[in-house]
C-alpha cells in the first residue's frame, strides 16, 4: 500500500496552534535580560571598580600603618590640596612606614632615620620622581630623571661647577643682589605700615630668585626677566604640589605652571646663547652657566688635538671630560638648579630673618663676628676665605636648617618591588618618600629639638650625627650645591646684620607652618627694615 504523503507543510511559527517562545514569558535569562539597562550597567561597574580599587589598596598596604580603607578613587586628596604639618607630624609619628593611597597612586611614607636613609640609597630600586606633572614641567630628556650610569655620567660633568674655586667666582654677583634688595626693603619698610610690619615673605622670594638666577646666568638676562620668573616661579610650585590633579587642563595650577616653565626654559636658552658666543671670546667667568660652557669649550680642545695626534702635557686636560650640549640641554638643567633652590632657599631665608629678629642675643653675636672677620670695615666684600672662618654664622644656618629644614620630603618612585623591610615589600610603581624632618628632630640625637640652638653645633655634638643630617639628602641623588646654599645664607645674613636692622612684628600665627612645597612661617613674616647707622 503506498504512503500517503502530505504535500504542504507549515512551519511552527506560522501555526496557529503552536505558541512561540518569548522572553517576556518568565524564566532567569529573560528576567536577567529585561532587568538590564544602561544605568544598572554603569552602577554596577562602578561598584567592581570601587571594589578593585580597595582591594588594590589593602593589597598594596599589607603590614604597614594606614587607613584600613580609602576614599574611593581620591583618597585623601581634598585634605591634600591643603597640607597642614600636623597632619604630616601625625603621618610621621603613626610608624616608621605609613601609607595613603590618592588617584591612581599608591604612597608610602618612610618616617624614621633609618628607612629614610635606606631609600635614599636604593638606586637599584627606587629613583627620584618629583611629582607625575614634573616631567611635563621640566621635560622628559631633562637630566634629573636620568638614572643608574647616565645619570652617574652626567653628574660628574656638574660637579666642577661647585668646587671652591668655583663657588669664588659667583660671589660678586651674589653680594651685588643683596646690595641692591636690602636697599629695596629699606624702601619697602618705609613706605609701609610700621606698627604691623610689611609681609616681607613674598619679597624673599624674589629676593632669592634674583640671586639665583645671578649665580647660575649671570647677566644675560634682564632684572625685569628676573622679576617676571620670581612672580611666575610661585605658578611653577603650586603646580609641583606633592598632590594635584594628574592632568593639564586649561586653567588649572598645572596648565599655569606650565606655561610658567616653558617661559623659564625659553629664557635661560637665550642665556645660554650668550654664554657661548662671549666665552668662546675668552670672556672671564661670573656664573653656574659660563663655568660650564667654559668645560665644554676646554674639552673639545682637547679632544681636538688628541684627534690630530698633538702631544698634549697632562695638566692641560680638563677634571672633567664633557660633550657639547645645546642650548635647550642647558637650560633644562639650569631650570634644575632653580627648581631646587628657588622654594628651599626662600624659606630659609624667610625663618632666618624671622628667627634673627626673634632672638637678638644670637643676631648681636652674628654681627660681632662678622665685623671682627672683616677687621671692623662692614664693606669688605665676599670670599670663600671671610665666609669660611664664620664658625658662629655658619652654625646659626646649620641650625636653621635643621630646625626649619626647607625640604622636608623627597617622592621617590619604586621600580621594581622594593624589600623595604623583611616583612613588607613597596609594590612597583608606586611612590616611596623618605622625610627629613622626623630625623632631624629626633631628641635622642638633638636634645630639646623644637628648640633654635646654634650651640649645638660649636661647644655640642651635633655635628658628629651626620645620619641624621638629611638636610640635603644624602645617597646617589644628594645635592649638588649644598656648600653654594650654606655660604650663600652665611654671607646673606652675616651682611644683612651689618647694614640693616629689623624687628620682627609676630602674631599668633608666627611659629605655624604653612606648608606649600617647601615650609613657611603663616603670617608670612611681617618685619620692619631700618638703616643700621
């Protein structure tokens, strides 16, 4: 019997008994499904990144002291925007290693002596890097982010620009500054209030970039070039903060810093230009800049007649063998030497005239010693020989710098995981900072340190505690012009207190810190300037 064969076929979905399948009809995909939209998408990917970014942070924290959890995302950052010294002296005092965790960055803070000391001299695992924005700031090729031989290499090249001989031949300029700005603040106190003083903080400032920018170019560049990169210099600091917004953007403290830095650059350029055209003249050396086209120009002499086979006498070689730089090379490390000295040399300065005035008894001693070094003539000029034997100035700005010292942090950043201890390792990548202050108010090594003692340093033994000297650093990275910035502050208050008087006009807030890179008095000294007759 033949199959009978159904020639026309429909398909389920086209039946009308057959009920198709829909994911409004319930079970878990579909829930899931109808469930979804872009704000239940977003919220919930902002809660994994929430929970990522606390697990990174207790991750990265281990063992050592911090808050048990973070701020999501920021961290700490709207206390940081306002740094206060208690806060810091709290961080300090809660462990030798603490942490905080702000953006994307991780920090540890290294508090005692010891753990300082020991980052300090890691270069194997750790190498200076300011703050993220620096590098925009003072440009990727520039020297200080140089690392292992390189930067070995290219330190070697600067050293012979703060030998003694060297520091000699910047004294003129330094003294011809200071004849010019005391007779400044003479004007200045005259004019202003004198019952409540003149702010004379923001008058340092100037007052030392004008001196540095003497000792490091000289005069090739203008005094109104001068006063415009002391004025601009406070944009480059804000935007240099320990902590900032981690992007340029149009008219935030990093755009202005940076526009502020690129005219920086632009103008030691120029100066650079004119140091190599007058120098190659056989022009006599005055500043930072001449000595060091003056290296550049001795070598390719000699370099020259290696060349050519000419026998040359061993004496004629240089110290130090450097190549030829550019102008841009020069100024970047230029802009490096004012990037160190222009906000710590400002705050000594501010606390010194401060402090002076504060203590008459020890600016009467410092004005004897000075006139006795001088034979009784106040106008005898710098040298490295008058400011060396000024054993009771020098240990009134050791002191100083120990009891106000102007860098009291150094950010660090971790190459490779760092065994900072045997029981906690810094993750790469993050940020390790080694304080100077802690160990420089340590009262097992400086009895009473809260207390302004230059005896300490002549009849005490102060100055046999050299591993807590972090003034200037110390490993691999430690300053360069560390005897520039001691004579310089030696002759700086050693003249003032043969032409000037002062009086210091305090307020409640004169012995608080502000904390702006660098440390400042908080009423941002309010002095009265006279003539010393």
């Amino acid at each position: 019997m033949a199959a009978v064969v159904n020639g026309s076929f429909t398909p389920p979905i086209a039946n009308a008994e057959y009920t198709a399948f829909s994911p409004a009809d319930g079970g878990l995909l579909s829930r899931v499904y109808n469930g979804v939209s872009g704000l239940s998408v977003t919220i919930t990917l902002l809660l994994m990144l929430v929970a990522y970014d606390q697990f990174m942070y207790v991750w990265n924290k281990g063992s050592i002291v911090g808050p048990s959890w973070k701020m999501p995302f920021i961290g700490p950052f709207l206390q940081s925007v306002n740094p206060k010294m208690d806060e810091y002296k709290a961080k300090w005092a809660s462990g030798d290693l603490s942490c905080v965790s702000v953006f994307h960055k991780f920090v540890v803070m290294a508090s005692s002596r010891d753990m300082a000391r020991k980052v300090f001299n890691s270069p194997t695992f750790v190498k200076p890097c300011l703050v993220d924005v620096a590098i925009k700031l003072l440009r990727p090729t520039n020297w200080v982010f140089m690392d292992g031989k390189e930067h070995v290499d290219y330190r070697k090249g600067l050293n012979g620009l703060f030998t003694r001989q060297a520091l000699e031949a910047y004294l003129p300029g330094q003294e011809e500054v200071y004849d010019k700005y005391f007779a400044r603040a003479l004007k200045i106190s005259e004019q202003g209030d004198k019952e409540k003083g003149v702010l004379f903080m923001p008058f340092f400032r100037e007052l030392m970039c004008a001196v540095s920018c003497r000792t490091f170019v000289g005069h090739y560049m203008s005094d109104n070039a001068v006063k415009k990169i002391a004025d601009d210099y406070w944009m480059i600091t804000a935007a240099l903060e320990l902590v900032n917004f981690p992007i340029i953007l149009p008219f935030t403290k990093t755009w202005y810093g940076k526009k502020a830095a690129d005219m920086v650059l632009e103008e030691f350029a120029k100066c650079a230009a004119k140091s190599k055209a007058r120098m190659a003249v056989g022009g006599e050396i005055t500043c930072i800049m001449d000595a060091w086209v003056k290296s550049m120009i001795d070598s390719a002499k000699y370099n020259q007649k290696i060349a050519k086979g000419i026998a040359v006498d061993p004496k004629e070689k240089p110290a130090t063998l450097v190549r030829d730089f550019s102008d841009f090379e020069i100024s970047q490390t230029i802009f490096t030497f004012l990037f160190a000295s222009q906000d710590a040399t400002s705050s000594a300065c501010t606390w010194l005239f401060q402090i002076m005035a504060d203590r008459p008894e020890i600016l009467d001693r410092v004005r004897a010693e000075n006139l006795a070094a001088r034979n009784g003539d106040k106008d005898v000029r710098f040298s490295m020989d008058l400011l060396e034997n000024l054993p009771y100035t020098r240990a009134v700005v050791k002191e100083l710098l120990r009891y106000r010292p102007p860098v009291i942090m150094v950010p660090y950043v971790v190459k490779k995981p760092f065994p900072v201890t045997d029981s906690y390792t810094a993750p790469k990548g993050s940020m390790i900072i080694p304080s100077c202050w802690p160990a420089l108010h340590d009262p097992e090594v400086y009895p009473n340190p809260d207390s302004y003692d230059p005896e300490r340093w002549i009849s005490g033994d102060a100055e046999s505690k050299s591993k807590n000297w972090l003034v200037f650093g110390t490993g691999p990275h430690y300053c360069l012009g560390q005897t520039y910035v001691q004579s310089n502050l030696i002759g700086m208050i050693g003249k003032a207190s043969l032409c000037l008087d002062w009086l210091h006009k305090p307020t409640e807030r004169s012995e608080d810190i502000e904390v702006f890179a660098t440390i400042f008095p908080m009423d941002h000294c309010p002095l009265v300037f006279t003539e010393r007759s």
